[in-house]
C-alpha cells in the first residue's frame, strides 16, 4: 500500500507541484493574461475576487472528496463486515 | 425478453447481495451536491460585492442582528435533531417517539421561518429592502430568501411524513423517504450556519 503511494505520488509529482504552486501564488494564476493581470492589479475589488474565486475553486474539490470518501468507506465497511459474499441486511437499516 | 429464456441462476451466496450504499441514498447525496453548489454561487456573490466596497453594510444601512441568526440556527439544529430521532425510533419500531420527533421537526422549522419573516420585517422597517436596500439588501433577501425556500419544500416534505407516520404506513424496512428527508434537514441547517457566519458575522 504504501510503496504504491509512493510509486503514485513519484509519477504525479511534477502535478503536484504545479497545483501547489498555484494555490500559492493564486492571484497571479486567477489574471490568465497580462491585460487580466493590469487590470486586476489595478481594482480595488482584487482582493474580493481572489477569496471569492478560491472559494468557488475549493468547494467542488472538497465535496467531490467528502463524497468519494463516503463512498470508499461504505465499500470497505461492507467488505469487512461480510467478506465471503454473505448477503448483508439492508444498508438502509444499518 | 424472450419467455423461453432462464437466466443462470447467480453463484451460491450472492443471489441477494445488495449494494454497499442504496441508490436514494447517492440520489440524495448528488441531488445536495447540486444544491450546495447552488449556495456556493451565491456566497461566491455576495463575497465579491461584499469585499469590493470598503465600508459594509453601506451607509444607512441596519447590522443584520446575530440574536437573530442565532436564534435560527438554534431552531434549524433542533429541526435536525428532531427528525433523526424520529428516524431512529421508527427503526427501533416506536411509532410513539417517532410522531414526537416529527412534531419537534415540524415545529423547529415553523418556527424558523415565522422567525425569518419577522426579521425580514423588522428590517424592512428599518430600510433595509430589496427596492431600497442597493446590493445589500438584495444580497441578503437573495440569500436567506433562497435558504427559506428549501427549508419550506423539506418542511412540506415532513409534514407528508407526519400523515404517513400517524396512518402507520412507515414501516422499519421501508425508511428511505425519512433518512433522505433528515439528509435535507441536515443540508439546510449547515448551509444556515455558512450564511450565519458570512451574513451575521463578517
């Protein structure tokens, strides 16, 4: 498990990096040209467009994670609880 | 299908398997997925005009009062509560604690919104309106409008629980209505706390 995390986070390194990268230096990635840049520079609104932007940026990710980890856990709660392939009660009722 | 064809019957112990999270489960969970992006737009919104101007709320204006938001968030929580415990004696077979749970929901969620519709009121008074009120005003009744109308649709939604519930007709296996019910409750109750601390607090 853990050498195939390292295997995964060695080969996806170089994105990793680009992605934190991002989220630090957020402002300058958020102005895509150097128009957008003067420009955002200029407003008084950037700092209310940066928050407001990495607001909207994070939540999908975050929920896309808190569901994918549900859903991860259901799997594994199952699996462990009946892992010859017993039918198992309703997972409504559980 | 043809009637002349039988299906092979499935391998010895998984003819009655059934999937780890039940599918009103994940409909639920995509459906407030959308939602919460719904409520993300509109705190997207109301934090770019909120942070653009340099004094807020404008000149003239009323503070929103906390008391209030408070006192909601106090009701939605007790909303919430209500309906798990209603869940959880109608899982047990306790009808009688399941009515109680339902009738605290119920009434938790009346409460708030008679409670949001004074606010609105008051502040009216105030001058706070959608007509007079600039972008503050129309931020705020877009909002917790918004956020009033989801918490009535699940309040409509429990009541119809309720009438089942007193007709006994939610049964111990047959829950899936009550749990999608509490996920909504759930839902609206943290989205008032994410409104509370932008709307109220900052």
């Amino acid at each position: 498990m853990k050498a195939s995390l390292r295997k995964v986070l060695t080969r996806f390194s170089g994105v990793i990096s680009v992605l934190v990268l991002s989220v630090m230096t957020a402002s300058r990635v958020m102005a895509q040209c150097a128009m957008c840049s003067g420009a955002a520079e200029a407003s008084s609104g950037q700092f209310a467009y940066s928050k407001s932007t990495l607001f909207m940026l994070s939540i999908p990710y975050l929920l896309l994670g808190g569901v994918a980890g549900y859903i991860v856990h259901a799997f594994r709660k199952a699996r462990v609880s009946f892992p010859d392939g017993e039918p198992g009660p309703d997972p409504g009722e559980r | 299908m043809d009637p002349g064809v039988t299906l092979p019957p499935p391998p010895p112990g998984q003819g009655n398997l059934r999937p780890p999270i039940p599918n009103y489960r994940l409909a639920m969970l995509i459906f407030l997925v959308a939602e919460t992006m719904l409520f993300t737009g509109l705190m997207g919104g109301y934090l770019v005009l909120r942070y653009s101007v340099p004094m807020w709320p404008p000149e003239g204006q009323p503070l929103l009062p906390p008391g209030a938001g408070t006192v909601n968030l106090a009701l939605l929580a007790a909303a919430s509560l209500g309906i798990q415990g209603a869940l959880r004696s109608l899982r047990r077979g306790a009808s009688r604690g399941a009515l109680r749970g339902l009738a605290l929901c119920l009434a938790a969620g009346l409460g708030f919104l008679l409670a949001l519709g004074l606010e609105w009121s008051l502040l009216r008074a105030e001058g706070l309106s959608l007509d007079g009120g600039g972008t503050y005003g129309a931020l705020f009744y877009a909002l917790t409008g918004c956020h009033a109308l989801h918490v009535l649709a699940v309040w409509i939604w429990t009541v119809s629980l309720l009438v089942l519930a007193m007709r006994g007709r939610l049964l111990p296996g047959r829950l899936g209505t009550v749990e999608m019910a509490g996920m909504f409750w759930h839902f609206v109750t943290l989205a008032w706390l994410f409104l509370f601390v932008i709307l109220y607090l900052s």
